[in-house]
C-alpha cells in the first residue's frame, strides 16, 4: 500500500462515519457499553479502556490484517469524523496524531487544542475526552501495550530523554499515571513520511512488518524529542535561561574526549556551578552522565553487530577493561559477554 492509498484511506468515511451522518443517527457518541466505568463526585461516568478489550473489538471485524494484528502490541485507530469520546483513561500507552484538521481535548480537566501536525502522548490511567471532531479532523490514534517499551526499544531512543522517562514511569506499578505530553503542530516532513509508512505497513502488512513498524516509532519518537529540544532551547534563549538539553545533546555526542572543563568553556561557565546545575536538573554528576551514555553505546554495541568486546570497550572510551567490566556489572547485573546472549 502506498502513501497515496493510504491518503485516500484516511478521507474515505468509514462505515462508522457513514453510520454517524445518516439523518436517522440522534447521538454523535459512540457506543461504550462493552467497557467498565466509575462515576465521579459529580456524577460524570469515566470508562475504563483496556487494551486487551479494543484488540478484541478489531478481531471481530474480520479485517484483512487479522493475524497481523493477534501478535501486534500496537493497535492503530482512526478516530470517527463527526463523534466525540466520553471521558475515559486506559491501560495503555496512547499517541494521537491529528493528521487534518483540529482536534480539541480536555485531559486532567485541562483543555487542550492540537492542531495539524500535533501529537499528544497520553500515559495510562489520565482521564481525558475527544470532543466532537468536524469533516476536516482526521486523528490517528496509536495504542500501545505499556510491554511495548521493552528496554531494547528504550535504549534506541536518545539517552536522558524525556520521552524515554515517560515510557520508564509508565512501566512502574508504582508510579501515579497522571501524565501527558503535547507535541505542537510540527509540520514535519520526516514525521509525516514515517506516519503514513507504519500505516501502510499497519494495513497492508508482509512478513516483516512488525520490526519495520518498530523503526517507524523510533524515527518518530526520535522527531518528537528533537523538535522538543529545540523548542525548548528557544525558550530558554528568549527568557535567557539556563536550559540542559543542549549542554546534554553536546554530552551525548562529544562523550569520547567530553571533559567538564572543555564544556563549561563552550557554554559560558564556571566548572564547578556548571556542575552543580547539571546535578541539579538531571540529578546525576557530569562524570555519571558520560558513564551512562558510554555504557549505553556499549550495550546498543553488543547487541547490534559481532565486534569483539574488547574493541567495543575502546570504541566507547574505556582504556581500563577491569573497571568497565565493573560498571557494566554494576548496572545490567550481567557481564558483557551475557548481556549479549540474553533475550533482552
């Protein structure tokens, strides 16, 4: 399927749309019965969305990608043109996309507008309602089994992001869900191009489908923290901020020969408040965040290619093989050579 079905698929009403514009249709909201809810002080019903449930919604339809989808930890909807959802939270991880159009929510009774091109990420368990959307808003909407940020997806994501931590806490059983992220509109094309690929490869799938689905996110995760990063580095610059993720993106890519020092010089500041602000922000040592990205490097490395680890240790900086073997322990309760044949 290329991009111009998959266009052509998003502005074609859906038997659901059809179903929303006959004149003897009354309401504009869908039907929600099969999913449990709780009622607020106020007396508002809030419904509880599982996974397992919608999965088992989009098997019963028959679809062409069927058996695509019993082994999908993705399960991608378009929203209904004309409808609203009531209030609701879920068991998994959501990332609406508007595709056309503008879409209004209300999440943590906080009203929210995205536009074209924006992207909202939802952790399970926040209370939130799409309200009634017209003909020109298209919303495309991801939903992903929290199990799908398994750490080989995080680790490929950029290190210290705030996407990454996202996934983290949305993992933890322990952690309160009650967030979400709004990318604006982005108009971007890399974003657009790897959208419309995970859909073709969605609706019309092959045999390797699912690890070309895994590349798309990647891409579009890693957009979405770029173009984040640099919003918020124009922010700070205007309001003349000190602002981390730029001293973070030079960390992550000058981790070889990065000194404190070498950095403190480059952006205009004293070492030693440089790094009490470092610590303040992230709240790890300018040494232990250089640590994290070469033992990351190191764990992508064993993964991803057959260089021998003695290399690997040099390649990501370490000229003291004892004390990388002890830090890589430290951190992964493996030495490298099992990191590398465990299923993780």
């Amino acid at each position: 399927m290329d991009k111009s079905e998959i266009r052509k698929r998003l502005v074609t009403y859906t038997e659901t749309e059809l179903e929303l514009l006959s004149p003897s249709h009354k309401t504009t909201s869908m039907n929600y019965d099969d999913f449990s809810f709780f009622t607020l002080e106020d007396g508002q019903k809030v419904y509880q969305y599982t996974f397992d449930k919608h999965l088992e919604s989009a098997l019963k339809k028959g679809l062409a990608y069927t058996n695509f989808l019993e082994s999908s930890q993705v399960i991608i909807l378009k929203h209904a043109r004309h409808s609203y959802t009531p209030f609701h939270m879920h068991d998994f991880i959501e990332m609406s996309y508007v595709y056309s159009g503008n879409v209004e929510m209300i999440i943590n009774n906080e009203k929210v507008q995205l536009k074209k091109g924006a992207f909202c990420l939802l952790d399970t368990d926040v209370v939130h309602r799409i309200m009634e959307t017209s003909e020109e808003d298209i919303l495309i909407n991801l939903l992903m089994k929290k199990e799908y940020f398994s750490s080989r997806m995080l680790s490929r994501l950029a290190s210290n992001s705030m996407i990454s931590q996202f996934a983290v806490d949305a993992l933890s059983e322990t952690q309160k869900h009650d967030q979400f992220i709004v990318f604006e509109a982005l108009n971007n094309e890399f974003i657009l191009d790897a959208i419309e690929g995970l859909l073709s490869h969605y609706f019309d799938p092959s045999s390797d489908s699912h690890e070309i689905i895994d590349a798309y996110m990647i891409i579009i995760f890693s957009e979405l923290l770029r173009s984040f990063q640099k919003k918020k580095a124009q922010e700070s610059k205007r309001a003349n901020e000190f602002y981390i993720g730029d001293i973070l993106d030079y960390m992550k890519k000058n981790y070889m020969d990065c000194t404190l020092k070498k950095v403190a010089e480059l952006f205009g500041y004293n070492p030693s408040y440089l790094s009490r602000l470092i610590h303040k922000h992230v709240g790890k040592s300018f040494i232990s965040i250089i640590q994290d990205i070469k033992l990351n490097h190191a764990s992508l490395l064993l993964k991803n290619s057959n260089l021998p680890i003695e290399q690997i240790i040099q390649q990501v900086g370490y000229k003291n093989l004892s004390f990388f073997y002890k830090m890589f322990y430290e951190r992964y309760a493996l030495s490298p050579s099992e990191y590398r044949n465990s299923k993780s």
